[in-house]
C-alpha cells in the first residue's frame, strides 16, 4: 500500500489548519507506528510505502487510517480530497 500526500489543506491560515493538521497527525502516526514504512519527501509530496501492509498490526493502522481520513474529507471535502 501507498499513501502519497502533498498540498496545504488551505482550510484557514498555514500553521493553524485544523484539517491540515488533523491529517498530518494522522499519517505521521500512522507511518510511526507502523513496521517495514519506506518514506520519502520530495518537493512537497510525502510518499510511504506499507511494504508489509497485510500484517496484522499494520492492517489494523492502515484501515484505521483510512476510515479516519475518510470521515474527515466527510466533513471538510472543500479542503482534502483522498483517492482509495
């Protein structure tokens, strides 16, 4: 699995974005507390690869994350949009 991310949420003024932080909190947590995570952040776009993304302890992040974000583009989707 790969989570690409990049771009300022724009909700309100950078450095006190609550969907931009929000989403930032979460993919660092997520990338954190996962095992076997390759990242890279290269002109402003953040790449993390899951290489073991069907172990049990990262599938159970990874689907967290996912259901997070997606309640969160649910309610600020003029600010993140996601593609699964």
């Amino acid at each position: 699995m790969t989570i690409t991310a990049n771009g300022h949420a724009k909700y309100s003024a950078y450095g006190s974005d609550i969907v931009c932080a929000s989403f930032s909190t979460l993919l660092t947590h997520t990338i954190n507390n996962c095992a076997n995570v390759s990242v890279s952040d290269k002109n402003g776009t953040l790449t993390a690869i899951f290489l073991n993304a069907d172990r049990i302890e990262n599938k159970i992040l990874l689907d967290a994350f996912k259901n997070t974000v997606s309640q969160l583009a649910s309610q600020y989707g003029d600010y993140i949009k996601i593609t699964f």
